[in-house]
C-alpha cells in the first residue's frame, strides 16, 4: 500500500504506532518479498522458526532448563500446523484448543508431558509480533497471483491470532467495507469459490475492522451485526491511555487497541473469555463484549485485595453486585469469571457455587469444568446443595434451586429449607447468585449467609435494582462491581429499543376496574339475564381473564397485528397469558383465528386482487384494506403454527401433557429459533407464536422473536425482564422490539419503584415515533424544495439527483423516512392527517426513476422494510413500470424509443450517458482492451460537447449505434466475440506479428473450449490446470517474454471464466 494514502496515514499507521508503543515488535510487511516475514513461502501463516524458538524456550523442566529437542519441537509445530478439521470453525475450535491446552509428547523419561505453545501464566515471555501487508496465498494458487493482504496480522510465538483491515475514513462507510474484506480474506462471504486464504483464519481469535475513529471487533462465524465497539481500556485509565497519545479525549479505534490488544489482555481473552457455543446444528464462537470483560477484571480484583469479613469485623468486602441489563450477556459473565478465578493461583482453591433456576448455564458451565478439570456438582434440592457446601476444599457446585412451589407458572413462592447454620466456615467460598434483586430470593440468601457466613458473594441482576431494596441489596451482597444498563446496551447496538404499543382491545382489563365495569365492557351485547349469569359464572378477575370470548377477541386482534406489523419482516411473536388455562385457551382460540381468515381470504381473493392498488389506499374501510395485505401471504398463513410453553401440576388436565412435557417443550423451541421463511425450505419453520404464562420470560433468548403480546398484569423486574425477549440483534432487518399491551400495563406506574436514571431507554412509547415521522419526511423534502424542486416534478427531481453528492443524501435520508414509517405503519398516524404514505410513494418512484436512469446500483439496493416496499411496488407499477421486467439495456431494439420517451434533451443525453456506462461496466472484463477503448472516446464525447445537449445527442446516438453493431472482423479474419477479446490481450504484451498472434489465439481458444467442456471445470484446480498449460504454450511459442508469462496466463484464464457460455456454444 502507498504511504500516501488515507488510509495508511489516519488508519493503518496510528495503529502500528499505538501497537507497537504497548510492546508489539513492528516488520514492515512486503508483497513480494518472503524474507522480510520470516516464511518459506506465501501460502504458510505460521512463522516457524519463531514459534520453534519460542516453544522451547517457555517449556521448561523442573530446574528450569528447556528440555524439548528440535525433533519433538518439529512435533509439536506439526501438530498446530496440520489440523485435521475440514472447516473453518472446526478448525478454529480445534487450534483454540491446542492453543489453551497444549499437547502432550513422549518425554525422554519415557512418560507423557504436555507441551504449551503460549506461556499464559508469563505474557511476558512469549513474543508479539506486528506485521503490515501480511501477504497470503490461498493454497490453489501458484504465482503473483489471486493473494490476499489484509492491513495488519498480530501474531504471538508466530501464531497469527488478530486481522485487522484499515479503510480510509473518506469512504462512505469505512466499517462495512473493511467487515466487507475480513469476510471476503475468510472465505465466509458464501461465495461459490473461494475467494480467500481461509488458513490464516484457522488460529484466529479476533478480526477487527477499523477507520480513523472508530473499530469494531468480532470473531469468525460473526456477521455485520455481531462486530461491536470496544469501549474500555482496563487495567489502564481512559486518560492515562489519552495522555500517552496525545489526544483529550479517546475514539473507539484507541480504546479497542488499548483495551483488547495490549499484549496481557489479548492473552487473557483468549485464554478466558474465548468459548464455544452450538445453536440449531450451528457451531457459534463467541468473544467478550468490554463490559463482560470489564466487569470480570473488577470482580477478581475485589477477591484479591479486599477483606474478608473477620478482617473486616463486620461484612465480607469481596463481593458486589454486576448489573448488565438484559440481552448484554450476563450469564456468560458468570462463565468467564469463573474461568478467570480457576487461572490464578491464589484463587484456585475456592469453591465456587452459582445459584440459579436457568438450566441453559449448566452446559456453559460444563464445558468450564472441563477446561479446568474440575466435575460439576449439580444440586436441584436444598439437602444435596448441603452436602456439597459442606465439603472441604474446593469445588464447582450448581444449585438448580426451583424458587416456586409447583414451577415458574405458580402463583404461591414456595419458602427454601432452612439450611444449618455455620454448614462451612471458609473463607474460600464464592456463592453467585442469578437475578439476585428477587424479592422471592430474599430467604435464600439469609439462608445461604447463615450456612456459609464467611463466604463471599457476588449477585448478577439483569435489571435495575428498586429504590426500596437498594440498601438490603447492598447490605447482602455489597456495592456495585460493574453496571451496564439499557441504555448503553442500545448505543453499543449490543440490544436493540424496545417499542410500546398500547393496544386495549375491546374487554381489556385495566388496573382499577371493577368487575361490574369489566362484564359492561365484555357482555354489553348480552340481555341483563345473561349477563347476571356470566356474573355467577365468572366471579373473579382470573375467571373473567379465562373467558373464551375474550381470548377469542383479543387472539383475532393479534393475529392481525402480527399479520400487518411483524409477518412482512419474517419474525416471530410471544404472547404472555394471564394463566396457565388461558394460555392454553388461547391456542385453540389462535388456530380458529387462522382458519377463519384463511377462509376469508380464499373467499374474497377474486374481489381483492381486483381492487386497484390506489384505488384501495383511498378507501376508508381498514378491514378490505387489511385483508388486501394479507392476501399477498396467504400461503405463509396457511403454515403459520402455534404452541403453548406451560409447567406442569398434579391436578392438569391429561390433555395439558402435550405443553408440559419437557422434551415436547425443548423441541418447540428449538423450531421456534429457526427463521419463518427460507430459500431453504428444510431449514424454516412456521411456529410462529409461543404462548407462556410465565415460562421463557427470564433468560430465553431467541433473537428472531420481535414482537410480545401482553395480556397479564406484570411490574417491576419481572415486566422489564419480559419486554427485553424482544431486544436481541437478529439481522439488518430487526430494527426494534415491539411489547404489545392487551392487559393495560401503566409502564410508567410499574417502573416508578426504580430510579429514573436506571430504567432510561428501557422502552418507547410508539407514539413518540410520530413526531421523529414528520421531522424526516420533512428532511427528504426539504433536499428537493431547497433546489427548487417539487417530488410532484419527477422529471426535475431526478434531474436534480444526477449530483452523486445528493443521491447519496437522497438515499440516505429516503432510508431514515422509510424506516419510520414502517414502524408506524397500519396505525392511521400514518396515513392522516400527513399523508406520509402518499409522499413515500411518490419518493420510491423517484429513486427508482434515479436508479434505472443513471445506473446506480446503490439506489437498487432494497432498504424498504416488506410493509412499505409493497406499497411503493404497487405504486410504481400504477404508473406502467413492470417490476418484474429488467431494466431495458442498451443493445434492445428498443432502446430508442425508451430514450424518446423524456422529454428534454438533457434527460436523453444522461440516458445514453449512464446506458453506455453500465454496458462498459458490466461487459468490461470480457474483452478489457475493446471496452477500454468505448469508455475513453466516451469521455472525449462528454468533454467535448458539455452542455450543448442537442449536438450532444446526436454525436451519442451514433456512439450507441457503434455499440449496438458491435465489433466487426478485422483483418485477422478472428471471431469479435469469442477470440478477438484473447487476441487483445495477446497484442497488449506481445512484439510479435499479428498474424502469429492470431495463430496463437486460434490455438489457445481450441483448447480451453475442450477444456471447459469438461465436468467441474469450475473447480479451482481445473482452472489452475488450464493456467499452467496456458503458461507452458506461451513460452514453448515464444508467444511473450519469460516474465510476462504468468501474467497473460492470468488474464487468459479470467477471460475465459468470464466468457464461458460464448466459448461453450
């Protein structure tokens, strides 16, 4: 790379100087040149000879003298180097392994010893190392050819564990684009070639995308979303760090480097904050987020330095509380510090008890025990959780405590057994305790205080703990360790806002209604007789809840909502009944539902597809209009599937089993996790709704569910607790979680016992998204009415829009608009008295008139969410484009008549402009040399001509006409389509005369048409196949010089990929 650039100056460069400043050794990396990077060819990652050095120098004997010899080192390398894993997860897992754990060899003393490649204990004696412009061949490649160069590779002993790839900050979006080459260097673009060297990847541990003032970091297996900012640099001060660099304040590039690259914490990452995790048959690596990190470092620093009780003479100040809000990753904070304790030596002998009702951490916690070699003791009742705490030494326990009588669905708290007092007296114990704010928990905690009095503790809550217990929290556990809340989780994009919609449905129970006024509501169409016996009938609020015809109504109501605001997307939805009957009530209430409207739809499809599409936005019957929506996904109703998650008790009903099952339940949520729709129709599912009482409203976490339908009264920790299984980053699509009221919650009411600042961001009401409407509709038309434009003057608009500048703020600012609408919309706001929709319409027409006008793929990106981008399709469809139909191309019939249809010759000119510019484009690499040709004598034409549009257009249509001929025979008598194209390239880097160069191409073409006839041609090795015989022919001919021959041999083989079918025929 030149050091001129951009990029090197304000990414690249700052990053190697910060790098090396923390004690990386910085080798300015060359392209061609092996030395300098200490490798005996391109395609190997590993430095060898370093990490032989270093191997044998960290592993030591007994008097602490190497012991390793140069053929078990060689071994050992092998080992890290061969690793039989045919992907690229398993062989990451599989080298992340070896990484931590070492191998074991044949000593000389004739027994096993494990040999370790990293010196984790002493990050001081390993050896790190910076390389820029780190070349690496894919292995299916020979020559200067087909290579990648990612910006900066960190490798430790050797071992290459960071990527980090640098864009300049003057690209419109610098972080995508260098997530963009990550993918593309790993070969996790989904491409059906490789197109990268997927081996430097084997060992990696992080991949870091960065600009000038910002960088994100993620592991392999991450998408877009899944890289996130790093926002700490402990140990270390943030303006400590700032000091040292020189700057007042740090950016997230700064902060990531400092915080996550310092040689001691890399180390520390990997070695315990580095897990494994399989989700749907899929393997996940998973890397920490600097809050978990954070909050793991300040925990082990109150175990080390703080007083135990006796020292203190009063409390034990060793423990706290971690508030990490929820979706932030809590539980998997539990998991790394108890890694982290088992590696250091003063903590080691602690026995470690985690208490908690989430089954899902016993497998995380599991997969810890076995790295530190420990068994996991699991205790679902009190008496074996005795037995185990009363057990010398150390040890890791797992209480499964179920903290209801009857399971979570119980309305009754069923008090613990009371434990002995002074069960054990260590100091050495370390109790967690998940959602330690439980009020229910607050006898469990006084009993594990009175068992283990000396013990320390450390309470993990994903929600704000209330005013009122804020002192008896702090009295048990102690003061914050580390909080993470909400709001921070949003701006990190860690979790995504959560959106309120209250919608009472006719019959909602709203706090404070009496009975006499809810049978008003529900029975009004009944005569006083019926209505005195449904009185009888349904005495309490619970029975009055259980109402079939509630149920019925309030199912209808959702079904549609989830038709019209969540289907369109592909998302899932969670309805929370008030008990356990009506959940299963609900079911039967939500498949008649379903049938109605699947039989409604088939009924009136003739009608509905008949109505014009504007015809049925000015109509002002929401239910044709609703119905004329679904239509378009009747086949996705028809599939559509609901299930019911409920505990389970002695008195059920038989029938109940099929919801209470254990194994029945894991199964229905593994099928609710996968997507509502797949090209892959074996890997989509259509349970689309889970119904609960109580169950999978803690910890559940399935980031496809956008929506949940509340229909019981909830407050405090267990309502934001609730709201949040709608948080999750899902794709690019999932812009926001939505909590749907059908019981009438008062959030501001249910909130109010925690501390405003606590519960900020927890959620928005979705009619605060009204004026943040009306704010960006008016910025997308204020781009045109400043310019003198009206969106009514299509014409003039996208005129207007031939400056990229302000297509690129069009778009950007069209997106925005878009956005919100589809978050507003069914709701009438939409609609009145703004007619956003209308304006919406009129702006998708706009850019696609933009989009099919200039050529800009960009504006052919779809941003429109599903809701809205119906709207516009139909819309530009009123106005005779056909969708469905490709853009008219420049070599059709008729295109003349196409560029006849503007108006002004000015509109005509920019036609055959951006015409002749997307041809060149698009055929360019099928004849490079021809096509570079067009494009410079179009340019001559548009300098030459200017702004004289009339002689302009006519000079261009003759330009076109030449196009259209296309090329004619020369005097070599060659085809112009399938051997002129190898000709060119021949003439371009040969003196030879033509005539030997037509011969040579004759020949050259004859044989790749043989070859690519072949089966699996497109398999890298029978192209690399064809390169060398191409390469062998040119030089036996003496066709070009020695040193032009991998290069024409190159672009003879991209020729021929790319001109397959023509040469095929």
């Amino acid at each position: 790379m030149s050091k001129q650039t951009p990029e090197y100056i304000h990414v690249e460069l700052p990053t190697i100087q910060q790098l090396s400043e923390m004690g990386w050794q910085h080798i300015e990396g060359h392209q061609f040149d092996l030395r300098v990077t200490e490798r005996e060819n391109f395609k190997q990652v590993l430095l060898i000879q370093r990490l032989k050095t270093v191997i044998k120098r960290i592993n030591l004997d007994d008097n602490g003298n190497p012991w390793l010899d140069d053929t078990q080192v060689n071994a050992v390398v092998s080992q890290l180097e061969r690793l039989a894993a045919p992907r690229l997860m398993e062989a990451n897992k599989a080298a992340t392994e070896l990484l931590l754990s070492g191998t074991t060899i044949l000593g000389k003393d004739g027994k096993q010893h494990t040999v370790h490649y990293i010196d984790f204990e002493h990050p001081e004696n390993n050896d790190f190392l910076a390389i820029n412009q780190y070349r690496v061949d894919p292995l299916w490649i020979t020559g200067d050819r087909g290579f990648i160069v990612p910006d900066i590779v960190l490798l430790v002993n050797g071992i290459p564990l960071v990527v980090i790839e640098c864009k300049s900050p003057k690209l419109d979006n610098p972080i995508t684009a260098a997530i963009n080459d990550l993918l593309q260097y790993s070969n996790q673009r989904n491409s059906t070639q490789p197109e990268g060297a997927e081996k430097l990847f084997h060992y990696n541990l992080l991949m870091i995308a960065a600009s000038r003032g910002r960088a994100v970091a993620g592991a392999v297996g991450a998408n877009h979303e899944y890289y996130v900012e790093w926002k700490d640099t402990i140990p270390r001060s943030k303006a400590e760090i700032a000091a040292e660099l020189g700057v007042s304040e740090l950016n997230t590039r700064q902060m990531l480097i400092a915080g996550m690259l310092k040689p001691a914490n890399l180390l520390d990452i990997l070695r315990n904050f580095t897990l494994y995790e399989t989700s749907g048959g899929r393997t996940i690596k998973i890397v920490p987020r600097y809050q978990q990190y954070r909050a793991v470092q300040e925990a082990i620093d109150r175990l080390l330095h703080n007083q135990t009780r006796l020292q203190h003479g009063t409390d034990d100040q060793r423990g706290g509380i971690i508030w990490h809000t929820q979706g932030a990753g809590k539980s998997l904070t539990m998991v790394y510090l108890i890694r982290k304790i088992r590696t250091i030596p003063e903590l080691r002998r602690f026995k470690i008890v985690v208490v908690t009702d989430r089954t899902d951490l016993e497998k995380q916690l599991s997969d810890t025990a076995v790295l530190t070699g420990e068994p996991l003791q699991i205790a679902k009742k009190v008496k074996k959780l005795e037995q185990y705490l009363q057990q010398p030494g150390a040890g890791l326990v797992f209480g499964m405590i179920q903290k209801f009588k009857g399971g979570e669905d119980s309305e009754e708290e069923e008090q613990p057994e009371k434990m002995p007092k002074s069960l054990n007296l260590s100091e050495d114990i370390l109790v967690l305790i998940d959602e330690a704010h439980r009020s229910h928990a607050s006898t469990l905690h006084t009993n594990l205080l009175e068992a283990l009095p000396n013990c320390v503790r450390i309470g993990f809550t994903g929600t704000p703990i209330v005013k009122s217990a804020k002192k008896t929290t702090k009295q048990i556990f102690g003061s914050f360790i580390d909080q993470y809340n909400i709001r921070q989780s949003q701006e990190d994009g860690v979790t995504l806002p959560i959106l309120y919609e209250g919608l009472e449905a006719r019959g909602a129970v709203t706090q404070g209604d009496d009975l006499d006024k809810l049978f008003e509501i529900i029975f009004a169409d009944k005569t006083p007789e019926e209505q005195a016996h449904s009185k009888a009938r349904y005495a309490t609020k619970t029975q009055v809840a259980e109402a079939r015809e509630l149920i019925k109504a309030k199912a209808k109501n959702m079904l549609r909502h989830y038709i019209q605001r969540i289907l369109p997307g592909g998302f899932k939805a969670q309805v929370v009944a008030p008990t356990r009957r009506a959940a299963v009530r609900y079911y039967d209430a939500f498949v008649e539902a379903q049938r109605e409207l699947v039989q409604q739809l088939e009924t009136r499809a003739p009608i509905l597809r008949s109505l014009d599409p504007e015809a049925l936005e000015s109509i002002d019957n929401e239910e044709t209009r609703f119905l004329a929506q679904a239509l378009s996904y009747l086949e996705t109703i028809r599939r559509l599937q609901f299930g019911v998650i409920i505990s389970a008790d002695k008195n059920d009903d038989p029938s109940w089993e099929e919801w209470t099952n254990k194994s029945k339940q894991e199964a229905r949520i593994e099928r609710f996790k996968k997507p509502l729709v797949n090209s892959d129709s074996t890997k989509q599912d259509g349970l689309a709704f889970l119904i609960v009482k109580s169950m999978l409203l803690v910890g559940f976490n399935a980031p496809n569910e956008q929506v949940l339908y509340l229909d019981r009264e909830m407050k405090e920790y267990e309502l934001l607790q609730a709201i949040a299984r709608v948080n999750r980053v899902y794709n690019d699509t999932k812009k926001y979680g939505l909590v749907v009221d059908y019981y009438g919650v008062n959030l501001a009411e249910a909130l109010a016992i925690y501390e405003e600042v606590d519960t900020e961001s927890a959620w928005f009401d979705i009619a605060d998204e009204i004026p943040k409407l009306r704010d960006r509709h008016q910025r997308v038309i204020n781009l045109f009415t400043q310019n003198g434009c009206k969106i009514d003057n299509v014409d003039a608009c996208v005129d207007l829009l031939r400056d990229e500048r302000l297509r690129v703020e069009f778009n950007e600012f069209l997106k925005d608009f878009i956005d919100t609408l589809d978050t507003i919309l069914p709701r009438p706001e939409a609609r009145h008295p703004y007619n956003f929709v209308k304006d919406a319409k009129k702006l998708g027409f706009i850019k696609k008139s933009v989009a099919d006008l200039y050529r800009d793929e960009k504006l052919n990106i779809v941003t429109a969410k599903e809701k809205v981008r119906a709207l516009i399709d139909q819309y530009i469809e009123a106005q005779g484009i056909d969708l469905k139909v490709p853009r008219i191309d420049i070599l059709s019939l008729d295109f003349k008549t196409h560029v006849q249809r503007h108006r002004s010759t000015k509109a005509q000119a920019a036609e055959m402009e951006f015409a002749a510019r997307h041809h060149i484009s698009v055929h360019y690499d099928e004849d490079p040399v021809y096509y570079k040709k067009l494009s410079d004598k179009l340019t001559e034409i548009l300098e030459s001509f200017a702004d004289n549009w009339q002689e302009k257009v006519n000079v261009l249509w003759q330009y076109i006409q030449e196009i259209q001929a296309g090329r004619s025979t020369d005097e070599t008598g060659l085809d112009p389509k399938t051997q002129l194209p190898f000709l060119n390239i021949l003439a371009e880097h040969s003196t030879k005369e033509l005539t030997q160069l037509a011969q040579a191409t004759q020949e050259i073409v004859e044989h790749i048409r043989q070859d690519i006839r072949r089966v699996n041609w497109d398999s890298l090795v029978s192209q690399e196949d064809l390169r060398k015989w191409i390469a062998g022919y040119l030089d036996d001919n003496d066709v070009v010089s020695y040193d032009e021959l991998e290069i024409v041999a190159d672009k003879l083989v991209q020729l021929a990929r790319r001109n397959r079918d023509s040469l095929i025929v």
